[in-house]
C-alpha cells in the first residue's frame, strides 16, 4: 500500500491522466464563459424590441 491508503495499481503517470481529463473540460468551458462575457455588454445595450425581430 502506498501512503494514504492508495493501491499499489495507482502510478503517478494514472493519477495525472485521471486529473488531466477534466482539465481540459474546464479550459473548454472557460474559454466559451469569456467569449460569452465578451459580448454580453453588447447584448444589453440593444433595445428589449429589436432583440425578438
């Protein structure tokens, strides 16, 4: 067993892998959030009438 109760099965390069995945899950969703935010000034300024046209 190695420390903290982990199996023996667990390597250092299957820990980084199972970390690394939703990593770039979290990159992905960050970058959409700051586009998204980027143009969200400019979809208040429009008037409420010419956004349902």
């Amino acid at each position: 067993m190695l420390g903290f109760g982990a199996p023996d099965e667990f390597s250092y390069g299957l820990v980084w892998l199972w970390m690394v995945l939703p990593f770039i899950k979290d990159v992905i969703l960050t970058v959409m959030a700051a586009i998204i935010a980027h143009q969200l000034p400019q979809l208040v300024k429009r008037p409420l009438s010419s956004q349902f046209s």
